[in-house]
C-alpha cells in the first residue's frame, strides 16, 4: 500500500470513528441526563426517607468510577470497541433493571439498576480519548472537542424529556417517573449501535499512543503513578482542580431538583434548571480551552473556583428563603461553568507536568478519584439536605473549595521550596 493510499485511509477511519463516538456521546448524554433528573426524587418515593436520595446517584457515580478500570483494561487488551459497547450495554441493563425495581418496589434492585446505569458515564469518559486514537496529531485537539459538543447537545436535551417521559410511563402503566429510564433504555441502544461502526486502523498501533481501537503501553505500577503526581506540584493542582471540582458541581447538581421538588417547583422547571446547568458545562468548553491556551492553567483554575463560591452564594441565599427558580437556575448555571474551567484547565495542567511513561495511567486515576469523590460526597449531601436543608449543601461544598484552594497553595509552597533548595545546592558546587 502507497503512504497516499494509506493517509486516505487513515483520513477515512479517522471522520468514520468521530461520527461514531460524536452520535454515541450524543444519545448517552441524554439517557444518563434524563435518569438523572429524576433519579434523587425517585429514590425518595421508593424508600419513603429523604436522606436517601442522594443515593441514587451516588450508586450511578461510584459505579462509573469501580467500572472506569475495568473498562479500561479491556481496552487495552481487546479493543476500545468492546470496551465502550460492554460500557453502554450494561448501562441499558442498568436502566431495564431500575424500570423493574421501582414497578416491583424493590429499592435495593433499584440502586444496584442506577450502579449499572454509571457504566454509560465510564464509557463517556472514555470516549474523549477514544476520539483522539485515530486523529491526525495536528487534530487531536478538534478531534476530542466536537466529542464534547456532542455531549452538550445530548445533555441539554435530556433533561427536558422528563416530563414527555412521565407521560410515557403513564401510558405503559407504570410509575411516571420511570419513564424517563424507558427513554435512556432506548438512547443506550442507539449509542451501543453507535460504537459498534468503530473502524480498527490496519497500521500497527505506536507505542505512545493507542490506534483507534489499538493496544495502549503496559501500565505503570499503581504506586509509581501516584508518585508521580507528588513529585510535580503541578500536577497536584491540577488533579486536585479536577476531583474537588467534581465533587462539588455533582453534590450541588443532584441535591438541587429535590430542594425545587420540596418548594413545589415542578419537573418542567426541573428540567430546565438541569438544562442550563449543563449547557454551562461543556457549552462554553472550547471558550476555557482557549482561556488556558491564551494565558495559563493556573488562571483558568482560579478562574473556575471563583465561579464556584459564586454559585454556591446563591445556593446558600436561595436556601434561607423561599426558592426561586430563577436564581436557582442561574446558580447551577454558574456552577456548570466553574466546573468546566477546572476540569479543562485541571485536565491540561495534569497532562502537561506528568511524563509520557504515566500519562494514561495518571488520566485514569484522575477518573476515578472524580468519580469516587463524588459518589461520597453526593452520599453526603441526602442526610445533610434531610438535617439542616440546602444550605449545608451549599456550605459543604464551600469547606471543599477552601480545601482545594489551601491544598494548591500549600503545593505551590512546595514547589519554590524545592526549586530554592536545588537552586542552593547547585550554586555550593564546586
């Protein structure tokens, strides 16, 4: 084969796959949007205790997270293909399984069916990298980009079918809140139909990165990986950007349709609020790129967690009153974009100051320490809303910021104390 002939096929494989995973990012935004609007709410009528609630998707999120590396295992000894198709299809089991548990009453069925149905979120994440395997070096950047785009139009329209999928329940027969999942039950198909076009690229995969649906590089130890991020303050602050960013927008997001459901505010303002609040999460992505492109990491970090204690203020104001759907939907809105800044900037900063050897590995436990960090802190956030309301949400989440914002400092301490010592012993030399 000519190397013309092969670069038109690797151009071909190349837009095949990134429609591929563009279309399957776009019907799993919707399916795991529309279970989650509902999903807190739902947990509350079935087990009739609203500290509960927040179990729902704490279940999702800690399965996305215990699934993240097994997943990613298979990728690196089957193929990315199979990794992502078992990913959306145990997310569609997990949505047929939540449908059955609440018509049967079952609630342990019903959090074991929402574990299932985080499969859909691990597949996501790695459908990132994933769009960039079969991408030209000079387009991996645009190439993991219209992936998130797609998320963004999926995730935006989710939440708005929850009301169309009451109706649809209640056609079935079945509890009207379980509608929603018949829709994600659909949409995961779709995504899985999606995956499974996936082209394998016919060139030997390289060793520093996977072919489309390639083999990665043998994975470091676990414990080199970690040592890795503490030998790179850098690195530190961008892991830690990513993981308390995460644990703060998903504690917020899934606790604030059952504080509007308390105040009688109903689904349809529900959905929209959700809307928003995703819209503000990958709508303005390419902006944060660019941002951190144009000045630096550290900026846009900055950046994302004052609009982090933003949000959280109004959080905490709309909790010491009667609640607006208003303010509320601005408040998430806000914290759609604070999240997106730290996990853009975090993500680059982390990439950026780790050396090629650990780079995958260290992703991947980025991943997972967003995932579980958040499965803990949602599963928080339902009894502290049943003892002291929304605002200890909302305040919660303000001890994590300051947390996070002492820890970078504290890390960038480090980092002049270590240059300054190197700088002193170099100059003692003879």
């Amino acid at each position: 084969m000519s190397k013309t002939t092969g670069h038109a096929a690797g151009r071909r494989t190349f837009r095949r796959n990134q429609w591929a995973l563009s279309l399957a990012q776009l019907f799993s935004g919707i399916g795991i949007a529309t279970g989650f609007a509902v999903g807190g709410i739902l947990a509350e009528r079935l087990t009739g205790r609203t500290e509960l609630a927040g179990f729902a998707q704490t279940a999702s999120i800690l399965g996305a997270g215990l699934l993240a590396v097994p997943l990613a295992r298979v990728a690196v000894r089957r193929s990315r293909r199979l990794a992502l198709s078992l990913g959306y299809g145990v997310a569609l089991a997990g949505a047929l399984l939540i449908v059955g548990a609440v018509t049967a009453g079952i609630d342990l069925l019903f959090f074991l069916g929402m574990g299932c149905f985080g499969a859909a979120t691990a597949a996501g994440l790695q459908s990132r990298y994933a769009a960039t395997d079969s991408a030209p070096d000079h387009l991996k950047g645009s190439a993991m980009s219209v992936v998130v785009w797609a998320t963004t139009i999926g995730s935006v329209l989710g939440p708005n079918l929850s009301e169309p999928g009451a109706r649809l329940g209640r056609a079935l027969g079945i509890d009207p809140l379980s509608g929603p999942f018949i829709i994600s039950t659909v949409v995961f198909a779709c995504a899985l139909l999606c995956v499974l076009c996936l082209r394998t690229l016919t060139a030997a995969p390289r060793a520093d990165a996977a072919g489309a649906m390639g083999v990665l590089p043998p994975s470091p130890h676990r414990g080199g990986t970690w040592q890795a991020i503490r030998r790179s303050p850098g690195a530190l602050r961008g892991l830690l950007a990513v993981v308390t960013g995460h644990m703060i927008m998903v504690s917020t997001m899934v606790m604030t349709p059952l504080h509007m459901d308390h105040h009688c505010l109903g689904l349809e303002l529900i959905g929209i609020t959700i809307g928003g609040h995703i819209l503000g999460m990958y709508g303005l992505s390419p902006v944060f790129g660019l941002l951190t492109d144009r000045f630096s990491a550290s900026a846009v970090i900055a950046l994302g967690q004052g609009l982090f204690a933003i949000s959280l203020v109004l959080g905490f104001i709309d909790a010491l009153g009667e609640s607006s759907f208003v303010r509320l939907s601005i408040s998430l809105f806000i914290l759609g974009l604070g999240w997106s800044a730290c996990l853009i900037a975090g993500s680059t900063l982390l990439t950026a100051e780790i050396d090629e050897a650990h780079r995958v590995p260290v992703q991947g436990l980025s991943d997972a320490g967003m995932n579980l960090g958040a499965a803990g802190l949602a599963a928080l956030a339902g009894p502290l809303l049943a003892a002291g309301g929304f605002a200890w949400i909302t305040i919660v989440g303000v001890l994590v910021l300051v947390g996070a914002v002492l820890a970078s400092l504290g890390a960038g301490r480090r980092s002049h104390h270590t240059a300054d010592t190197a700088a002193m012993w170099n100059g003692a030399r003879p």
